[in-house]
C-alpha cells in the first residue's frame, strides 16, 4: 500500500487519563453529610382555606406543623393507640389504632358528616421517637404504610371525589452514615407515594 507521503500524526492526548497519584492520603474517601437544622417551612399561603388532617405520634405538635395551625381554617390531630376503638379525647383531637383498618373508615365517615374533609393530610407518624420507637417490620409498616394506605383509601371512600394532597415525613430512610439504613421497611411508604395518584 502507497502512503500519500504525508507524515502522521501523533494520536491525540487523552485530557482524561488515569494518572496515579502520589499522596496516599488522597486515595480514599468517605461519603458524609453536611450536618445541618430542619427547616422550619411557612405554612402556605392558602392555610386559612384549607381544613388539615394531621398525624402526629404524641399530644405535642412538631415545630413544623404548629406554624401552620394557627392559620387553618381547622386541624384535626390524630394520635396513635393500642385501643380497640377510635375516639375522640380532646378538641379536635382524635386517637386511632394504626393497623385497624376500620378506624379509619369510622374517622373519615364522621369527618364527611361533620363537613370536615381534609384538603391537605400531613403523616408524621414514621418520625421515630429515638428512645421509644420499637425496631419491628410490623410496627413500621402499620405506622407507615398500612397507615397511609388506610387512610387514602378512606378519603376515596368518603369524599366524593374531592382532591386531596398529602405529605409525609419519614426518618431513618436514607443511609447518612457509615452504619446503613436504619429502617429499610420504611422504603415501602414512597412506593406507595407513588402509586398512590395513579
């Protein structure tokens, strides 16, 4: 085969070579997270029009929420229970036992004759109380996903076709540390989030 007489080029450098690099200290990595306070959101703008639904795991409302219930039209606070029976025990105040799926039906009929069917549902009961909260699938997936589930299929129920739009707050999801995911049965709730609207 005839050249054409033109020298070759040198192949061009690779601008993303591998090179090793010298300083040992510089091989490895740790991932972290940036430790940082949860903010505080302000309520939305339309919180005065909106009937709230909110599931909180004791008596005392998290920072977050108790911004937001001063300017409600109206909260209701549902607490969890071991009882047998959903209950009313204070103003506004109502205690169901997360995995009966019955008392969420009971909850939502009386809201709809009350005229009190929620436009924004706040979940917070996946929030674990550090020293309290059981390690168990079975408590995680009652106060988690059953909850959730229980509950929409409720407010379809009873609603009549209303809108609906919920959020949730879940802790020990997500891996932040070099010790794992602490709750994996916890995944299920966004699974579940997502099937939800379809």
């Amino acid at each position: 085969v005839k050249g054409s007489g033109m020298p070759l080029a040198p192949p061009p450098r690779r601008s993303n070579q591998v090179m090793k690099n010298p300083e040992i200290a510089d091989w490895f990595y740790l991932h972290a997270w940036k430790p940082s306070l949860i903010p505080v959101s302000p309520a939305p703008s339309d919180a005065g029009q909106l009937t709230w639904l909110v599931f909180v795991p004791g008596l005392v409302l998290p920072d977050s929420i108790s911004s937001i219930r001063g300017q409600a039209k109206k909260m209701i606070c549902i607490v969890p229970t071991a009882k047998e029976t959903v209950e009313i025990i204070g103003e506004n105040t109502w205690q169901l036992n997360p995995g009966n799926r019955d008392h969420y039906m009971n909850l939502f009929s009386q809201l709809q004759k009350d005229g009190l069917m929620p436009d924004r549902i706040i979940h917070y009961w996946n929030v674990d109380q550090i020293e309290s909260t059981p390690d168990s699938v079975d408590y995680h997936l009652e106060y988690g996903y059953y909850s959730l589930l229980f509950t929409v299929q409720a407010f379809n129920k009873h609603s009549k076709g209303q809108s609906l739009h919920i959020d949730t707050v879940v802790s020990g999801l997500r891996e932040i540390s070099a010790e794992g995911v602490q709750h994996p049965v916890k995944g299920t709730v966004p699974g579940l989030l997502k099937v939800i609207p379809q």
